[in-house]
C-alpha cells in the first residue's frame, strides 16, 4: 500500500537533477526528489480543530504523526475526494509533511539547462511559491517546480517555525557527525538470509546473534498475526516472529536449516531484541555503499517490499540481496506487549509489583468525542459529568462564548459548547451530550461535548507534542496519544487554556 521512493546520491558535479512530478488540479508540478521521503496512498486522518483549513488532518506513519496538507486547497482549486490515484507526497522539511495530489506522475531526470527562474512568468500560481520551471520535460512545455519551504511558510506559520529549528539543529548535528566520518562509513556489513527463495539482509550492528530453533514456542493471545510467540534465550524472554507472514508469503514448517536471527529493536533491556525466523542464514557480507541502491518506486509498490531500506547487486547484478529496516519493521512498542502479555500470564505476582511502578510511566485520561473524532483530557482535571439538561437558563450580559448557565446542586455553572470553543460545526442536542465540569484558575465551567467515551490508561511513551500548526492550537491541543496498535489518536485539550484570562473574570461574576 506504499510507494516509497528514497532519493539516490548524485554526484556532485552531475548536471542532471531528479524530480517527482505530480498533478494537482488541471497542473503539473514538480519538486526536487532530495527531501521526498516517499509517497503513500492518502490515509485516514483524525481531524485538529483550531488549524489552518488547508490541513486535512494528522495521520499515523508507521507510529509517527504525519500533518495530511491539500495542496488543491492551498491553491483554491475545487474541491475533489481521494480516489485511486491520490497520493500524498511525505517531504521532509525538518519534520515530514505530507502534501495531496490528484497523481503522481513519474520522476524525471532534467538536465539543469532546462531549468528556468520562475519570476516574471505569468503562471496560475504565485511565482514567490515557486523555485524555478521545467521546459520541455517528459512531454510538458512547461512544469511548476514547487517551493514547499515558502508553501509551509505561508500556510501554516508555527509548522514553519518548527522546520528552520529542526534545520538548524539538523546543521549542527551534521557537523558534529561529519567530524567523526571514517573509511567504515564507505561500505555496509550485512548478515545475510534466505526466506522463500529470496536473500535478505540486516545491518550487522543490529544482529545480535543467531540460534537454532527451539523445542517449544509459547503462543502468546491477541498477538499480531506475524508472532509466533516467545522463546526462553538465557533467562530471557525472546518474542519471535515469522517474515513470511510478514511479507504475505507462503507459510512453511521449521526444518534443520531453520535458524533465527535476534534483532536488536532500540536501547538495552527487556524488549529490546526479536527473534526473526527464517529459512536460512547465508553468509557476513561487505558491500560497499556504493553498491546499494535505493528501491525503485516500481518495486516500492509491491506487498513486502514496504520495509526494504535498499537493494544490494552482487555477482554483475545476478544476485540481488533485499536490506531490510529493523528499526521500522520491528516495532519496540508492539514487542513490549508481546512480552507484557506472557509476563502477566506466567508471573502475576510479580505483574502486580510492575502495576505498582507501571503507574508512573501511564496517564489516566477521560476520553470523549466530537463528531468522529476522539479527545482527552487528564482524569484529574475533570471535576465531574453531567447530563445536558433540556434546556439551558439564558443569562443577560453574560459572554457570548456561554450557552447558558445551569443550577448544579444549588450552585450557578456556566455552561460553554466545546465545539463551538474549537470552530468546529454546530451539532444539534442528543441524549449522548455531556457537560465535562472543570476548574480553570479557580472558576468552575462546564463544556458540552458529543459524547463521553471511556476512562483509558495510556501509557506515558505513546504521548508526543501534536505538530504545531497554529498558536491556538499549539496552546490547547499541544500533545496526542497516538495508539498505533489500536490504530487510535487521540488529542489532548488541555483545560487551562479554554478560557481566556479576560473571559474568566467575566465567567466568575455570573449570577442568575
């Protein structure tokens, strides 16, 4: 379901540049292929209140959120659904954007004489937004080279800010890591394998040793499909998992040449390697970096491909050796759960001393809905919830954000509608309303929303900063758990800042 394109080194005195060109509205464009990180189907997006109206929505790659921008709607073109042949193009600006198009088209090499400045030239998009024109390219008279910096710059002002710190610090850590390059960086160690007639690959830093096939695989339940289960390797827990189900491919009992190869996932401890199966394990190989490819957009496209870094030719191109990422193929997170799940079935004594401990790496959060999208707040900033009485009490004078005002046990509350609060469309009054009472600075106000959804633990490592995507929203949405097991965001409101400090004095003197 991915495209995935990887730009391929150039030599530095080379006069011919690589663009993805792609069509938006009744226009082709381009953009250099350096900062396209890859280009994927257009996906599900949860939507953010309070952003720019060219955003889409937040996506999740691969457990990373990705802002989803429309570049039709950027340029004020018609509106038009998401078809077959939509994609968005993830370019990375210092954090990675994805950006809609009808289609892509292809990438094309252009000899950099056939590239014009764009100013002056009367095009249906401003000139400042662009970096220059392609003449006479892959069929076209003329192709639009977008400049994605000024795009982001115009649009979505805190994103912007974010780009040029992370460029910054991108600098800076360059130069700190050029300083320690030596001849190891020319060439790739790899340890090689055999799964359904194809060679794969690992970097060697990541493998950490390689054993038999054991007696006994423990099953673990509700596992994803491609775990097979866990594993005792001296006194420790080892999950493993099968790449031919990873891969989709044809299933296929252990035998003696069976071996697994345990991959190192993230920092040291528990959790931190996998055992991958495979058919066979081949040899230590020494590539030079020269030697390995990005995978070509076509491949990309192809079921199990989606996580292949790059594509080694050996033997004059008879041999070609697929490099696969274990960083983004063997997620830490889901393996943690596998080994999670086995500890609370084999050793509950000991799981209810880690519940202990647990709590201080979780967040009790109140989750509850806006249209179809899910929001939370810390259960300790939740005073209560109540039904939304069939009417509410009109109050002369009283700010216009306020819906009213209701009696709660002998006390005025002001009552403010959530959606409203965020710019999001009016819904009208249902029996599944509640009004979430917080206090903010002292002040007790309650907020309708559609409905409340459930009391949920989170654990403290799923939380991240939400993209900052405009100053209100980068105040009152500023995290989000992002459950990519469950295939779940979730944006966390912050209580302090739904009232303004002005409004709150006003809100404090409300009497019936």
């Amino acid at each position: 379901m991915r495209d995935e394109i990887n730009p391929a080194p150039q030599a530095a005195d080379s006069e011919v540049r690589q663009f993805v060109t792609f069509v938006a509205g009744n226009q082709v464009f381009a953009v250099d292929m350096a900062p396209v990180q890859e280009i994927i189907r257009v996906p599900e997006v949860v939507r953010v209140p309070l952003a720019p109206p060219t955003l889409d929505g937040l996506a999740n790659l691969r457990g990373k959120v990705l802002p989803i921008i429309s570049l039709r709607r950027i340029f004020g073109y018609p509106e038009r659904p998401a078809d077959d042949a939509s994609r968005a193009v993830v370019i990375d600006l210092g954090q990675p954007l994805g950006f809609v198009v009808d289609r892509v088209a292809s990438v094309v090499g252009v000899d950099v004489r056939q590239i014009e400045d764009a100013a002056g030239v009367s095009t249906t998009v401003r000139s400042e937004l662009l970096r220059g024109l392609l003449k006479d390219v892959g069929g076209h008279a003329m192709i639009m080279v977008l400049d994605f910096e000024r795009l982001i710059a115009a649009e979505f002002a805190q994103a912007a800010r974010a780009v040029r710190s992370a460029a910054v610090a991108g600098l800076n850590a360059g130069a700190a890591a050029g300083a320690d390059d030596g001849a190891a960086a020319d060439e790739l160690q790899l340890v090689s394998f055999e799964v359904a007639g194809q060679e794969y690959a690992v970097a060697i830093e990541n493998v950490q040793e390689i054993v038999q096939m054991p007696d006994e695989i423990v099953e673990v339940p509700h596992a994803e499909g491609h775990v097979l289960g866990v594993m005792t390797l001296r006194q420790r827990l080892l999950p493993l998992v099968s790449l031919r189900r990873m891969f989709a491919l044809p299933e296929r009992a252990a035998d003696e040449q069976s071996r697994i190869v345990v991959v190192a996932i993230g920092g040291a401890g528990v959790g931190a390697a996998v055992g991958v199966v495979m058919d066979s394990v081949n040899e230590v190989l020494r590539v030079p970096l020269s030697g390995a490819e990005p995978v070509p957009p076509l491949l990309a496209r192809e079921p199990g491909m989606a996580d292949i870094a790059r594509i080694c030719r050996l033997d004059g191109g008879k041999r070609l050796v697929s490099i696969i990422d274990a960083a983004s193929m063997f997620r830490q997170d889901a393996i943690r759960e596998v080994l999670e799940n086995q500890h609370m079935q084999t050793h509950m004594e000991e799981d209810t001393g880690n519940g202990r401990a647990g709590s201080d790496d979780e967040e009790q959060l109140v989750v509850f809905r806006l249209g179809q999208e899910e929001f939370g707040v810390p259960i300790d900033s939740v005073q209560e919830i109540v039904r939304v009485p069939e009417q509410l009490t009109q109050v002369p004078r009283a700010p216009a954000f306020v819906e009213g005002v209701i009696n709660l046990r002998g006390a005025v509350l002001p009552v403010v509608d959530l959606r409203r609060r965020l710019g999001l469309l009016h819904a009208e009054r249902s029996d599944r309303q509640r009004i979430m009472v917080f206090v903010i600075d002292g002040v007790r106000t309650g907020f309708i929303v559609d409905s409340v959804a459930e009391v949920l633990k989170v654990e403290r490592r799923a939380i991240e900063p939400a993209p900052c995507l405009s100053a209100e929203q980068s105040r009152l949405l500023a995290r989000m758990a992002n459950l990519e097991k469950q295939k779940r965001m979730i944006q966390l409101l912050d209580p302090r800042h739904l009232i303004a400090e002005g409004d709150l004095a006003q809100l404090a003197g409300i009497e019936v």
